[in-house]
C-alpha cells in the first residue's frame, strides 16, 4: 500500500515546531517558512525557530524576512514549560548536528539536501534529497507530490526560488532536473529578487572575498597536453584557495573572478560549511568540465555536480580527510590531470584482453519519434537527468529513454539496427526523475512519458565491455571536441563488431540493462 504523502502525514500532527540551522541562510529561511505557510493553510499554527548564538543580521535576509512576512524566532529552548513538541522538523539541516540547536521532541522528522551525517540514524518519515541544490527544492517537490502549486501563493514561489537561487550560486551550480524545474515554475516577485540580489553583501563579507583572492595558490598543468596541444593559449594553470566561513554564494563570487584570470583555466574555492567544506568550481575550456573535477575532488568523501564550466560540491571533514584542506584539493587537481586514462576512439586501443562480452536485457524500453512530440516542427526543449537539450524535429531522429529516465536522441537507422519495436511499456516507476518536454515558443509542457512506445534490443547487439578501475576521459568517435566521463566501476565498451565505436556506461546502469552472453 502506497504511504500518505509526508505533507499529509504532518496535518496529523498538532503542536509542531519548523527548526531551521543555527544562523539560518536563506534556503533554511525558505523552506522552514514555505513548510509553515502551507501548515497555516490547513489550520495549523507551527512555531518557525532558530537557535544558535547569532541572531539574523545580514541586510538580504532582514529585508527577505521583511518584504515576504516571515515570522521566525530565535530561541534557547522550545520547552520552557516542560512539554515536548508533539512533532520537531528540521529542515536545510539534520537534527542534532552542530550546527543545530539541540531540542527534543515526541518525533523528529528531518527535511535536508545535505549528506547524512556519518553513523546517525535518519528519523522516519525525513525526506533528504542529498543531489539536490537545495532544501527549497525538497519542498518544492513535497508540494509538487500533493499536488500543491507554489504559484498560488506569490510569497512562497519568491522565497523557495531565492533559497535555490543562493544556495546554487545564482543558480550556477544546479545539477538535478528538480532544480531546474523550480528555477523554471516559480512565478515570483522579480523586483524582490533583484533587491536580495543586491543587497548581498557586506562589509565583512567584502573583505572575506579579498581575502581569499589575495591567498590564492595556483598550480601549473603537470601535463599541458591535458588542457590543449596549442602552446600559444596562456591559460594553464589551476588556482585554488580557501575563503572564511561564509554564505555559499560568495564562493561563486570568489571563483568567477579567479576564472577571469588570463593564465587560469580552472578554479576551485572552498570554505567551512555544515559538516565539512562547500567548494565552487570553475573551468573555461572542453577539456576540464567543472562538474567531473568537482565530482573528482569530492569522491570518497562527499558529491558534487553541475552545468560544464560552473559545478559544487560538498567534502565531509567527518569522513576523516587525510591532510590538511587546501593540500587535499592540491592533491586533487593534481591528481586529476595526471590519474585518469585519456582515450581517443579511432586512435586508441585499450586494453580489453579480460573484457565480456554482453548483450541487453529482454526487457522493454521506451522510444519517442521527435516529429510525434512537435508535429508543427517547433523546437523540442527536453529537460532530463542528464540535463536540458533543444532538438528539432526530424523523422530520422528519436529519443531512447533508458531504465532510469536517461534520455538520449539515435538516428532512426542506428535505432532499427539496435532495436525492435514490440508491444507493452516500459517501467515509468523505476525512473529517477520523469522526463519532460517544453515544445515551441509558448514552452508548452509534455510529459515524456505519455508519448512512450515499447522497443527492445535486438538479437545483434552484442558487446563487449570492461568496468573501469581507474578514471577515464574518452573522446567518442562522433565527438572529438567533448569527451566522455567514466569514474570507477563504469564500464568501457563498444559493439561486438566495432573496436573503434567505443563509449562508457554507468556503471548502475549497465547493471540494469545489460547481461552475460
């Protein structure tokens, strides 16, 4: 039996209290006062508080507290009297942290994008969504599952896009569709945004960017092939450097201005955050995308993501860092351009003496003729988990929708080679986010999903295939400009009969789509 969606679940509850973290930022404001308006509206009367020694001070959050009404309390104790709370939800934060003011309750619940902390025990019913950019974005979603359109309320819509738009570094660092989704939807006051905007910074905060910037450190390219075979470009160095304890968007602040150095093509800022380290990158030609180098140098002890040239990420210091911070992110870089395989297909061979050969699944997958989503012969603006495209459409042109919703467009005479159309669906429930379509100029809005016909492999569509041990860069043979990225555990392939056609699987997703010949 499907359960009752958590906003549901919590009008079950009477005395409740929203806690957001200690010296709450504008995500934590955000979602605690989206989750408390939404509560009001079906007769609730939640307490909205913070705790810490510091109360709201920075002139954006005073006047988005201000100019959308929100009543939030900084407090030592929400027990004076000796009772408990029925209900205690944390959001943009994990209960019991650090960085949280410690109170009990009868039930905790947890709404949070951050990583669990290492060895806590996640409260039933917490909703944490650690791909997402931010904790708005989970509340955007708990609205979206009930139904609920934050455009209803304009003071909602504002505030759940500011907390997105400060916690990706002005929407920079957005990697998950979700983000994408609320970024896109929310129909908020744009003369608001623009004054927060504005209003962003302080005195102290000015002299943290300086700061950082004076401190930088910059690292020459081990291997300036790496980079580009040109020796005229000046760009070749990595710059690295830490700033003081401070509102994320600042980092983004810091590493757009590093990137704009004239022999830095790459940059990374860090600075303590939560549990760990929030780190911004940024990077400024095909050969390093900003969101594999954060992926890189958080692996093992934390995640990150992003557009190509501008990504995030989160290192956890609780996982046990190895050395000091900046010579951990040193190590990194360093470790990035010299550590991974780099393969040109056509040009390359690698070794697949101990590959397998595999082939598909007998299970049914979904395709898409472009010309059934636009017959007009609008442009399809496709949104998905691997980020957005825009494609025209062509009768030759389809889009492959795999196991887990990653969608991909093949030409109609490599689908009929790979594929045989069949009769039945594909399993939409499996997919971790479904895709959408926006067509034309009026972005009218199409779910994939509703226009899904059933195909499966074909008995010819043998590979062979090795999982990776180390990282790999490869450079396809239909794209030599932009590479492909393996980490370890993906799988390096190509056709049965095609050396040279090389590509790199997820390494879940192979597992799902492919077995043993």
């Amino acid at each position: 039996m499907k359960s009752k969606p958590l906003l549901k679940a919590l009008l079950s509850y009477d005395d409740i209290v929203i806690q957001a973290h200690n010296n709450p930022d504008a995500d934590a404001i955000a979602s605690g006062f989206a989750l408390c308006r939404y509560l009001e509206n079906n007769g609730k009367k939640p307490r909205f508080i913070y705790a810490g020694e510091r109360e709201i001070s920075k002139p954006n959050m005073l006047i988005m507290l201000n100019k959308l009404g929100i009543q939030v309390s900084h407090v030592k104790s929400i027990n004076e009297n000796g009772a408990l709370p029925q209900l205690l939800i944390t959001v943009d934060c994990f209960h019991g942290e650090g960085n949280v003011g410690c109170f009990a309750a009868e039930n905790v619940i947890v709404i949070d994008h951050h990583r669990i902390p290492k060895g806590k025990a996640v409260p039933k019913h917490s909703v944490i969504k650690e791909n997402y950019g931010s904790c708005a974005t989970v509340i955007y979603e708990l609205f979206k599952e009930i139904g609920y359109d934050i455009n209803e309320d304009q003071d909602v819509a504002t505030a759940l896009y500011y907390g997105l738009y400060m916690d990706t570094v002005g929407l920079s660092e957005i990697s998950s569709p979700i983000d994408r989704e609320l970024r896109d939807t929310a129909d908020y006051n744009q003369a608001l945004i623009r004054l927060l905007v504005n209003t962003n910074l302080t005195e102290e905060e000015l002299s943290i960017i300086g700061k950082a910037l004076s401190d930088c450190r910059y690292a020459p390219h081990p291997d300036r092939s790496a980079i580009s075979d040109d020796p005229s470009l000046p760009k070749q160095q990595s710059a690295y450097t830490i700033a003081d304890s401070c509102d994320p968007n600042l980092l983004g602040i810091i590493s757009d201005t590093l990137i704009q150095v004239d022999m830095v093509s790459e940059c990374v800022v860090c600075c303590p955050y939560h549990t760990g380290y929030k780190i911004s990158v940024r990077t400024c030609t095909n050969s390093v995308k900003a969101p594999d180098l954060a992926a890189f140098i958080t692996h093992g002890y934390g995640g990150g993501g992003g557009h190509d040239n501008k990504a995030g990420g989160c290192i956890d210091y609780q996982s046990s860092l190895p050395k000091e911070i900046m010579d951990f992110i040193a190590d990194r870089i360093r470790d990035f351009f010299t550590k991974p395989d780099v393969i040109f297909a056509g040009r390359d061979h690698p070794d697949f003496s101990g590959a397998k050969h595999f082939r598909k699944k007998d299970i049914i997958l979904g395709y898409i003729p472009t010309a059934l989503l636009s017959p007009d012969g609008e442009d399809i603006h496709i949104r998905m988990l691997e980020g957005d495209i825009t494609l025209s459409p062509d009768p030759d042109i389809y889009l492959m929708v795999g196991l887990i919703g990653e969608v991909y467009p093949i030409k109609r005479e490599k689908f009929e080679k790979k594929y045989v159309t069949c009769e039945g669906s594909p399993d939409v429930s499996a997919y971790y986010y479904p895709p959408t379509a926006r067509v034309g100029q009026n972005r009218t809005g199409k779910q994939l999903v509703d226009y899904l016909h059933g195909c499966k492999a074909s008995a010819n569509g043998e590979i062979l295939a090795v999982k990776l041990d180390n990282f790999t860069k490869l450079y396809s043979l239909w794209d030599q400009e932009n590479y492909m990225y393996g980490t370890i555990g993906d799988y390096l392939a190509h056709p049965a009969h095609d050396a040279n056609d090389l590509y790199i699987i997820r390494g879940d997703i192979f597992t799902l789509t492919y077995e043993d010949c």
